[in-house]
C-alpha cells in the first residue's frame, strides 16, 4: 500500500511521519512532482498539479472537515473523497461558541470597557429564554455545539438541509423550515459546510428575519457571509453585533472594517484547529478499513459538496 501526503501550507513531514508509524505495513511519502503513483493520499488544500499527477488515487483523506476548497478541484474521477468526522475539533468548537454566546449573553464586552476606564457598575441580568440561539448545520460539529448550548439552559434551535433529531434541540429542515428557524432565534451560528447552496446564506434578507438585537458568530465558512450587508444591519442598529473566525479572505486583509468595527469581535480561524495526533490516528483507521473494503464514516458526496 502507497500513501502520498500533500499539505500546501503545513510541514508535511511530520504528518509523514505520524501516518508511516500509524500504517507500519503502508509506504507513507511526501509527493513530490512525478512521484510513483500512490493508493491513497492523506491531503490538506492541495494544487491542481498533484490530481492531475495521481489520477490513480481510490481515496483522498482530507485533514478537517470542510472540504470545500478541495471540491473546487478537477479530482481523480475513481477516488472516493473522506473528511474528518470529529479528531478532536467538536469540543474546541463547542467551547469557543459557548464562550462567544455568553460574552455576548453576559455583556463581557460592556465591562471591558468599562474596565477600561476603571469604571464599576452593574448591568440588569437578561434571561436566557429571551436569547433562543440557532444553530445552522447539524453535522457532528453542530451537535455538539447545540448539546453544549443546551447544557447552559439557554432555548437552542437547530437547521439543516435534512431532517434531524437531536436531544434539547427544536429542529428544523429544508427550505420550508427555514424561515421559522430563524424568526425565533436571537444569535444565530453558522457552522454548514460551504457549497452553491449555502454560499452568502447570511445576508440582509435572512439576518433581517432574527428576532431584534441578533447577534451573528460565524465559526464555518467566511464566503457564508455578504459582509457588506453585516456592516449595514449593524449600524442600522438591527443587529447587536457579530463573533467572525472565518473571512472570505485569510488573513483578512488590514483595510476590512470589520477589524475596526466597535461590535465585531474578529478572531483568526481559530475556533477548532486540526489535532494532528487524533487526525492522524482517524485517517489511519479510515484507511485500513477502505482497503479491507468495509464502510467508513466521513465519504463525502461531491454533487451536495460534503
């Protein structure tokens, strides 16, 4: 077995590494232009010139969940695509939302600058039931986040283009849930993968159906987003304010308002970032069980795009 490892922007090497001790019987490569021809490829954000390279590939390990960046490339016609199911992402995700739906909840930003100014005072508590929060997606990462919610009493709602049943979630599906979805809730998280369909699905029209005062975290995809019409419902006042980890462009760009935005709160894709030790440790099994012929978790299906 021959597995060639691709990562356009990490050292492959240790990665290497990891999947040969992983995969003792497998011969594990960083690939290199005119490399032998490999089985599978372990691959994160590769060049157009490596597909074209392996045509040969029966599957490609993609090292996180969102495979979008990978889809948009001409792939080996026979090679079956599989993401990362969890590796230790869903509970890094579901600590930075509950951390961003509480700061915003608690007001942690007002006593920051009141801080600032060393100003003391007190806010009158809010109640929870008054900020229902909406989670989009409910793949593995958005469950959790939704059970983590939960777990906080705060009323969690949940979105997906399927029907789902998840425990202390009200959900909602397809087009004609939506609309309901997002009239009862207050902050609202996209975690959906980023395909045709979901492409700018946060913009004036569906922000503009939250209850008043919404509040917008984004943790999934930056082209999810119409920046422009953020901008607009916030300084409008129809918008409380924002939690952005991901931009159209990475790194976002110094000149972006949303850096100096006083009611976005920008951080640098960093709400769940791949553990390699657990990452590797899923592929390697994904791997043997592939070529054992058996069923895996994480195939994704190229015409929905996860």
């Amino acid at each position: 077995m021959r597995i060639t490892v691709c990562c356009s922007d990490t050292k492959a090497a240790p990665w290497v590494d990891g999947l040969q001790a992983a995969l003792p019987e497998a011969e594990v490569s960083e690939w290199q232009p005119g490399a032998p021809p490999a089985d599978y490829a372990m691959v994160w954000s590769p060049p157009q010139a490596f597909c074209d390279d392996q045509p040969q590939l029966k599957g490609i390990f993609n090292t996180g969940a969102g495979v979008d960046a990978l889809l948009k490339l001409r792939l080996p016609p026979d090679a079956v695509v599989v993401r990362l199911d969890d590796a230790g992402m869903s509970v890094q995700m579901a600590e930075f939302v509950c951390h961003a739906v509480i700061r915003h909840f608690r007001e942690l930003d007002a006593y920051a600058r009141d801080e600032a100014q060393s100003r003391w005072g007190f806010r009158k508590p809010r109640l929870r039931a008054d900020f229902p929060v909406g989670v989009m997606g409910l793949g593995v990462l958005g469950q959790r986040v939704a059970q983590a919610l939960a777990a906080f009493e705060f009323p969690v709602r949940g979105w997906s283009r399927r029907a789902r049943d998840v425990a202390g979630v009200q959900c909602f599906s397809g087009d004609a849930g939506f609309a309901d979805f997002l009239a009862g809730t207050r902050v609202l998280v996209c975690l959906l993968p980023l395909t045709d369909d979901t492409r700018g699905i946060m913009n004036r029209a569906t922000l503009s159906q939250l209850l008043p005062g919404g509040y917008v975290i984004n943790v999934a995809r930056g082209a999810h987003l119409v920046d422009e019409d953020l901008i607009a419902l916030l300084d409008e006042g129809r918008l409380a304010g924002a939690a952005l980890d991901v931009f159209r462009i990475e790194p976002l760009p110094t000149e972006h308002p949303f850096w100096a935005h006083p009611k976005i709160t920008v951080t640098p894709h960093t709400s769940a970032r791949t553990l390699r030790e657990e990452s590797i440790a899923q592929i390697a099994g994904k791997i043997r069980a592939f070529s054992r012929g058996e069923p895996i978790v994480g195939v994704v299906d190229r015409q929905r795009g996860y």
